[in-house]
C-alpha cells in the first residue's frame, strides 16, 4: 500500500467522454477515483448519480471509487452507490440528523466510510465516532465547484486532524479536497495530509501521466 494517495475528482473530466477521461487518468497513475455527488440542495450545483458509477463500472473502470456526497437527506443514497460498487462513501455531517447511523449504514453494506468536513465545520463531530470512519477529507474550499482557490487557513486544520488521528490506534486516512495545485501540495503534505483529491489541475492539464507524476514526486521527497 502507498503512503500518499493521488484521488482525481470527475467533477473536473469532460462529462461527454467520461469513461474515457477516467480510464486515462488511471492509466497515468490515479489510486483513487473521487467521484463527486451534488443535489443541488445542499450545495449550489448539480452533478451525477449512481447510474454513472454504474456505467463508469461496466466501462471497466476497476480503481477504488470514493463517491463524495454532497447531498442531502444521505441514506436512500447510500444503498444506491454500495450497490453500484463504491469502495467508500464520505459524507458532510450536517447532511444527516444521524451520523452514528449513516456511518454504520455505510458499513453494514461492506464500504468505506468517510467524514467530510467544510472549511468552517468544527472537527468535534468526530469525537464519538473516531471508531466508524476510515477516512476524515477536509474540504479546503467551500464544497460546489471545482477550480477555487485553496483556504490556507485549512492548513491549521490539517494539522490538528492529524494529532487526533496520531492520538488513536485507528487507520484512519486523511485526505484534502479542493485547490490542490503543484505548488501547495508540499505544504498539505507537511501538515499531515495523506490522501490529495485533486480536481482541475489534473483534468484541465493536457498530459494526465506528467502532473500526476509531478504531484508523485513532490509527495515522496
Ligand atoms: C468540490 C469538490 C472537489 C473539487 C476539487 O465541491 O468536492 O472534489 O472537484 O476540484 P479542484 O481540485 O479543482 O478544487
Ligand atoms: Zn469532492
């Protein structure tokens, strides 16, 4: 298993050729495919469904999908994508009246589970739950759109998670969503980050193998 984990997020791909966008982001070396959910109810946008993830299957893309729920209510969705074949399911914790629930939920159907928290959610929603989730992504741009600016206050963010992770026993990743670019990358990095979903600087570059190696190598010096 790598230490640092590169997550494309679909949001950025060209939605009229995505089997083949992802199936080439793969090829240039992606772990994990972000796959980015949006109602446009809990956040101001519209994206995909599970029929999606299904098809991007039966395409024959064969990564670890995390689906990135930006929705609300959750539940009936998570069924959906379990069935479909994601391999985690994250969700934001204002989006469910019962996050001890949804997160077993989650894990009764044999996925992943995983926190999202907004730039201005408070990390004390993970107290009582440090024993459900096997990933905690901060979001370091308020969730919606792809191409935003990075918070750099989320940097002080990062830091804290990871003494709580530290002061567990669980195998808990940590990953960071939004504005992730060549330049920042070694400063989210450095505080703790080690899952880096990365949206618009790789779907908007023309050559997926080159950033995601640039990305790879700043992640192992
Ligand atoms: C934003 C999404 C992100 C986004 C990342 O709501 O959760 O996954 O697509 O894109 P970039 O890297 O362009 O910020
Ligand atoms: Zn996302």
């Amino acid at each position: 298993m790598k230490r640092f984990l590169i997550a494309p997020s679909i949001l950025s791909a060209n939605f009229a050729k995505l089997g083949e966008d992802v199936t080439n982001v793969v090829s240039a070396g992606a772990d994990i495919l972000h796959f980015d959910v949006m109602d446009n109810h809990y956040v101001p946008n519209l994206s995909v469904g599970s029929m999606v993830l299904r098809s991007l299957r039966s395409y024959g893309v064969s990564i670890p999908i995390d689906v990135h729920l930006m929705a609300k209510p959750i539940d009936r969705l998570i069924s959906d994508f379990a069935a479909v074949g994601a391999n985690y399911i994250s969700f934001h914790p204002e989006a469910t009246e019962h996050i001890d629930r949804s997160l077993q939920l989650i894990k009764e159907y044999g996925c992943k589970a995983g926190l999202v928290f907004n730039p201005s959610t408070t990390l004390n929603y993970l107290e009582y739950v440090m024993d459900k989730i096997d990933l905690i992504v901060l979001m370091s741009v308020n969730p919606g759109f792809s191409g935003q600016l990075f918070i750099p206050m989320i940097l002080n963010k990062i830091r804290q998670t990871r003494k709580l992770i530290d002061n567990t026993n669980y195998n808990i990743d940590l990953a960071v969503d939004g504005g992730i670019n060549i330049k920042n990358i070694h400063s989210i990095l450095k505080a703790g980050a080690t899952t880096f979903i990365i949206g618009s600087a790789i779907f908007g570059s023309e050559n997926y193998y080159e950033v995601i190696h640039n990305f790879r190598s700043v992640l192992s010096n």
